[in-house]
C-alpha cells in the first residue's frame, strides 16, 4: 500500500468524528498510507475556500475520500472524490446518516476491504451545470451566511473550450451535485419568477420561493421535505419539485437523465440564488439561465454490504404503519392460498 493515499474530510465541530479521525490516521500509520486533510478553512470569515479540483491537488490525488460526520460532511467529500475520479467512503457520526452507512467501529474492517479490493461501489448519478454565463456572488453574500456554515465556496469556474462541439449551448461550469441544484428567491417580497424547459421547449412559467432539480440520491433531501416523490438512487433520472408554488400546477416531474432541464430567470422575477448541495455558488439576475444535465462521471460510494435502500428509508424517516393496516397485518407466509 506504500504510496496510496487517504483524503479525510471531518466534522471538526463533533469530537466523536474527530475522535473517528484518529482511528483512521492510525490505520493509515499502520499500513504506509498517507493522509492528507480536505476541505479545511480557518476561522477567519475571510478565508475562502477551494473549488474540487483544487483540494484534489492539494491533497495530492489521493486514492479514496473518507468523510467522517453526517450527510453534509459527505457531500462536501463526494464533489472532490467525484472531480478526481476516485470512490468515497461516509462514516457516520451524524444525525441522519442516510448516505453515509458506515460506523466508526467498522473503520478498521471497510479500510482493510477498500485496499485489498473486498468492497462494492454504488455508483450515484451526479449533475452538473450549463449557464448562458460565469456565475458570480455578490459582495455581502458572506456575511449573511456566515453563520454555522463556514466560509463560501468559491463560484464554479468555466470549463475550458473544447473542439468537440457541444450539446449544450452556453458556457460549461466545473460544478457538480450529488444531491441538488435549488433555484431560491434572494428576497423576502420577491417571488422567483422563472420559466423551465424541456425539450428545448417552455414546459411552465412558475413564481415560487424555490425550484428544486434533484438526483435521485437527492429526492430523499430538500425534494422530499417539499412534498417531491422518493426515486430509487438506481434510477438515471431528474425530479423537478416547486416550492411554495404561487400556481394551480404545483405537482413534481420526473425526467429521463438525458432531457437536460433548463431554467431561466423571467423578466419580471428578483434575483436568484442558486445552490449546489446546499452551498450558495452563484446568484442570476433576470434573463440569465442555467441547465442541469448528467454529469460525464457518478459518484461512487464505498459500501462494505448490500445497501437495502428502502429498509434505510423507513428506519431513518421513521415511517409510519397505517393502524387499520397493522391490525390487519399478517406475514407473507401466513396469507391465505
């Protein structure tokens, strides 16, 4: 293993995914695998933050990204782990955990399998983004947001021009998602105002505090705390969810991934903030417009067993049984016939 590497994203804020941390540096000492930290910011608010690529580089391209918090701890190791083409492996310390299945004292055993190729990985469909423009972040932005979250992330930069024609008109932005892209009105008195494409085409014309284009990882995030439908994360497809929709039609839409969806900021709308995982990237202006398609490389999640995605949601979501169901409820095997 001499030579390899492990890139650890940690919850700095949460002793037991430090705690976690060492118990990884330990293995790592172990077995002459170097560590390097990811995605750190000192506690200046001046600090800025690196986009993927970067904290690829500065990690020296490890060959696994480990995440030791909750969900958002992962997400934040996913979109470095996804840049550099290699898969991540969630710990969970957090509250939730629904991506993240592994627990600290199965550290030593999923870091034993990864290295010796004894592991699966499931592979997530991620997005990305096309713009009729650079996205920028108005100055102030930070101090609004500073609060629990940590300095910003910087706006996606564009990609560079290729010779290969492209499907998407617009200029290609070096941003990923495994969960969401949120299109969120910036005031309080302003609806967002925008029109959704598809096929090239105005499917719709909403006012709305927010739309919400998710993957199918994503459908169990901000897409279902706004009434959108639950996807298996085998699906390759988009859910389309309004928030708060000041319309008759208020119901999701479920994509094929291939039927990019473009939005565009109407006119008449306030500015829009747009979200990538729940980090602010960039705010449009009426007229511009974004589109979320498939990203050329999933994500590929470490799992040491089969991931049994709806016991998952059930036990994380609590779901309830119907009463009148449960009273009469009896086991598959002791139906009648």
């Amino acid at each position: 293993m001499t030579g390899q590497r492990i890139g650890l994203v940690v919850h700095q804020g949460r002793a037991a995914a430090v705690a976690a941390a060492g118990t990884v540096r330990r293995w790592a000492a172990d077995h002459s695998v170097g560590v390097s930290d990811i995605d750190v910011w000192g506690a200046a608010s001046a600090d800025r933050r690196r986009n993927a690529g970067d904290e690829a580089e500065a990690a020296g391209h490890p060959a696994l990204v480990v995440t030791i918090g909750g969900d958002g701890t992962f997400l934040r190791g996913a979109r470095i782990a996804a840049k550099d083409g290699v898969p991540v492996l969630g710990i969970n310390v957090g509250r939730v955990g629904f991506l993240t299945e592994i627990e600290p004292t199965e550290i030593d055993t999923a870091l034993d399998a990864f290295f010796s190729d004894r592991v699966q990985l499931d592979e997530r469909l991620m997005l990305t983004l096309c713009a009729s423009r650079p996205m920028e972040i108005p100055g102030g932005m930070e101090a609004l947001l500073r609060y629990g979250r940590g300095p910003l992330l910087p706006p996606p930069p564009p990609l560079p021009l290729t010779v290969e024609p492209v499907d998407q008109p617009g200029v290609a932005l070096d941003v990923t998602a495994l969960n969401d892209i949120v299109f969120e009105k910036l005031a309080r008195d302003r609806q967002a105002s925008l029109g959704v494409y598809l096929d090239q085409t105005l499917f719709a014309s909403y006012s709305a505090d927010a739309l919400v284009v998710a993957s199918p990882t994503g459908s169990t995030a901000y897409n279902f705390a706004a009434g959108g439908p639950v996807l298996s994360p085998r699906l390759a497809a988009l859910v389309l969810t309004p928030v708060a929709p000041h319309m008759v039609f208020n119901r999701s839409l479920v994509m094929a991934a291939d039927e990019p969806v473009t939005v565009r900021v109407l006119d008449r709308s306030g500015q829009v903030a747009v979200s990538v995982d729940g980090q602010l990237r960039g705010v449009l202006d009426p007229g511009d417009w974004l589109t979320v398609l498939p990203a050329g490389e999933p994500a590929r999640l470490v799992r040491l067993r089969p991931s049994r995605f709806y016991s998952r949601l059930r036990e994380r979501f609590s779901l309830a049984d119907a009463p009148a169901a449960v009273a009469d409820s009896r086991r598959p095997d002791q139906a009648d016939g």
